[in-house]
C-alpha cells in the first residue's frame, strides 16, 4: 500500500533540522523524498523551502533571455511534480535551477520519463513476481491477470472520481501553514475570519468523495483550523463556542487517525479549562495527550506535559505537578528545537515551554525560580508577537502579590495591560490581570493600588 505523502510542515522541520546540521540542498530533498513520500521534483522545491508560486517565478526569471523557454505557473509545476513528464529542454533547464541536478536527481531518466517501477508481473507480499512468457505460462494464470488487470483499472476509475489534485492540496497545505504563522501576532477577531474563509474551502472538498489518502489530509487541516478558531474564540471570551469547536478539532483529529495531531489538539484543548474551569478538566486533556504519546519524546509531548504540570500545580497537587514538569523537561530536550517554527502556532519552542514552566512554579508559590523563567522566557520574544509576554508579565506580578509586594504587583498588572495594543486585550488577558487582585493579602485588597487596577480593567478599551 502506498504511503500517504507528508504535508509541506513536515518537510519544513525536516530542512530546517538538516541545515543546522550543514547538510546541503540535495541531500536534504532525498532525506524528505524517503521521509515525507513525495516525488524527487517536489523534494528538491521543499529542501528549499519554496512554495509551487515561489519556485515557478524563481524559474521564470532564471530563464529570461533563454529562446523556448517555457514561462512556468505553480499549476505546471505542480503537474511536473506529480510525475507528468517535461520535454527535455524544460527538463535541463529544472536541472540548472536546482544547483545542476541530475534528471535522475529529479525523478525522471535524462529523456524526461518518469522513474517507474516495473509493471510487469504480479505485486505479492510487497516483492514483484517476474510475468512468465505468454508461450510459457497456462491460460488460466493469464486469465487471472487479465482479471486482476482489470479489477485494477476500475479501482482506479472510482478513486479517480475524487476531485482534488495533489498541486490543490499541497496549495491548501501552504495556505494553512501561512495562517498558523500569522496566528502567532495577529488578533483574534480578524484571524477567525480568515481560518473560517480557509476552512469553508477545505469543507468543500472534504464534502465530496475523495480517495482515502486525500481525506485523511482533509481532516489533519480541518482540525488545526478548528483548533485555532477555537483558541481565538476562548481569547474573546465566547466559551460555549470554542468548548464546541474544540470538540470538533478533536472529532477531525481522530478522523484522520494522526496520532501527533490527536494529541496536540487535546492538549491546547486543555487551555481552556486551565483559564476558565474546572481545572479537573484540563488536568484530564493534558493526560489524555501525554498517554496518546506513548512515551515517545516529541515537542507535542513536551506541550501535553507541561500543560498537565500546569494545571496540577493550580489545582495544589505540588507532587504530580513535579513529576509532570519533570516529564516536560525531559521530553522538550530529548525533542531538539521544539517542533516547527517559533513563528508557528502548532510549535513549543522555548519561550513557551518555558510560559508553561512560569506558569506551574507560581502556582506552586516558587516565586524566586518563577522569576528567573519569567525573564528568561522574555528574552526569547521577537518584537512582533502576541500576548504570551504580556501574559508572562502578569505571572511576574503574581508572583509579587504572593510574595506581599502589593502595591508593585498591581502596579505591573496595570502597566502590563495598558501597554498591550488594543485589539489584543481581550477577556483572557483580563481574567489573569484579575487573578493578580486575587492573589493579594486581604488587607492589601482594598487599597489605592488595588482599587486603580480594577478601575483600569472596567474602563472600555477607548478609554485607556
């Protein structure tokens, strides 16, 4: 059975891994070739982490001023990658553009025919059975073949109903990834509108018959979709609402039967029980994810860890929250750099393995080694990001309330949350800075500085 072909995220980690390490172009397209199953062609465009458009406008203007040249669009691309064949000229010309390649480097013979296995003989336990000579062999295993030809053929002719190209989907795959990018800094309301116009279109093509293997990229996309209207609905406060969309990012995690993604979504799933309760809950997530691991180190691992530790330090069981945190550790350095990107919502890189961290010490009222993660973890933040510092900062000032600083405490809540751009301070962020008043001595909360940080934190956003 042929393996389903990886999405372009799996190829990015890949490239990104294999240049730390030095390994040149070539050799990371034949890594991601063996490893993603996909074609040499779109290995080569991977290992260079370039989009269908990129690469075709990258071959046009390598060409220009070349007589019969063709002029390249990611379609055609497309086609070429899924084992169309090239005329030769066009074919030396891919060779060029990827650093002199071989056409066997490619995928094809120095003609431009697609590298094919051979089709002759019957496929029997994964090994190919040589086909006897048709004066040789008996009529009835040359009727059987005849049978088993065309039992093949009409098979082909039902999966080919499906109405999505592989060039449709790995274009999907690229504009999903582009949205969990952008997720990292953009607000909320306008992220929602952009996953619900992507999401509408995958639910078109996942709403009609497609090949199993289609399907199940179908359903890996819908999930992380799902997930992140989800997470931009429980930042805006509409509880009901991301609680149901969770639910359904867990249904289409399952669907597609990736374990990784299944246990990922459950565990961002676990933040919204950890903001708003009950706390048993998001216990209950984290679990569910960290048992879906199986033990195997990897940054989702790390994640589900982490989020468990969390959430039982905040529920004052300072035992399981250690040894929770101390299987975060262990997973989040036996998993290298934390997954994809830091500049992807589907990553854990440091800074919010250690948010996480941050998180479970000020529960466990270790204010002192808090502070160090805390400041830390803020060295880490580019300029452009979203609310994870400012939610970072407010920790700080917890850990202050807890360590009877009243005054500075409130007085970092109200400078943290009068610093955060508006579109950005939603109900999340004021449900931690109220956490803080919470948290103070009950002689200190009704004080002066306690009563500006509600006043701050009642005013309309218009108004700060």
């Amino acid at each position: 059975m042929a393996r389903t072909a990886h999405g372009p995220s799996c190829a990015k980690r890949l490239r990104q891994e294999a240049t730390q390490h030095g390994e040149p172009p070539g050799e990371i397209a034949r890594t991601i070739h063996a490893h993603c199953a996909v074609s040499l062609l779109r290995a080569q465009r991977l290992a260079r982490g370039l989009t269908l458009k990129e690469a075709a406008k990258g071959l046009n203007e390598f060409s220009a001023g070349r007589h019969g040249a063709p002029r390249v669009d990611g379609d055609q691309l497309g086609h070429w990658e899924n084992g169309r064949q090239p005329r030769p000229a066009t074919l030396g010309l891919l060779c060029e553009f990827y650093d002199n390649c071989t056409p066997e480097d490619l995928g094809f013979t120095s003609t431009g025919t697609a590298v094919a296995p051979p089709s002759s003989g019957l496929a029997v336990a994964g090994r190919l059975l040589p086909s006897p000579t048709a004066a040789t062999r008996p009529f009835t295993a040359y009727a059987l073949e005849q049978q088993v030809d065309a039992a093949r053929r009409s098979v082909d002719r039902t999966l080919a109903v499906g109405t999505v190209s592989s060039t449709q989907l790995d274009m999907l795959d690229e504009q999903v990834l582009w949205a969990r990018e952008q997720y990292v800094y953009t607000a909320p309301t306008p992220m929602i509108t952009m996953l619900l116009d992507l999401l509408a279109e995958v639910q078109e093509l996942a709403g009609q018959r497609q090949p199993a293997a289609v399907q199940v990229r179908l359903s890996e996309l819908t999930s992380m979709l799902a997930t992140l209207v989800a997470d931009a609905l429980m930042k805006l406060g509409h509880l009901p609402r991301s609680r149901s969309w969770y639910a359904t990012a867990r249904n289409a995690a399952d669907d597609s039967g990736n374990t990784e993604l299944r246990a990922r979504v459950r565990a961002q799933a676990a933040m919204l029980p950890f903001y708003y309760g009950p706390l048993e809950a998001a216990v209950a997530l984290a679990r569910e994810a960290r048992i879906i691991c199986r033990g195997r180190p990897s940054a989702t691992a790390a994640f589900a860890s982490a989020a468990e530790a969390r959430a039982l330090a905040k529920l004052g069981d300072k035992e399981g929250a250690e040894t929770a945190r101390r299987l975060a550790t262990a997973a989040f350095e036996q998993s290298g750099d934390g997954g994809p990107a830091g500049n992807d919502a589907f990553g854990f890189p440091e800074r919010r393995f250690r948010l996480y961290e941050s998180g479970t010490l000020t529960a466990l009222g270790k204010t002192s080694q808090a502070r160090r993660v805390q400041e830390a973890a803020l060295r880490l933040y580019p300029s452009k990001t979203g609310i994870d510092p400012a939610l970072l900062s407010l920790e700080a000032a917890l850990c202050l309330a807890q360590d009877r600083s009243p005054t500075e405490a409130c007085q970092l809540a109200a400078t943290t949350f009068l610093r955060i751009a508006p579109e950005h301070r939603t109900p999340i962020v004021e449900e931690r800075a109220r956490e803080v008043i919470g948290a103070l001595p009950q002689d200190a909360e009704s004080g002066r500085a306690a009563r500006e940080l509600r006043e701050i934190l009642a005013l309309p956003s218009g108004q700060m």
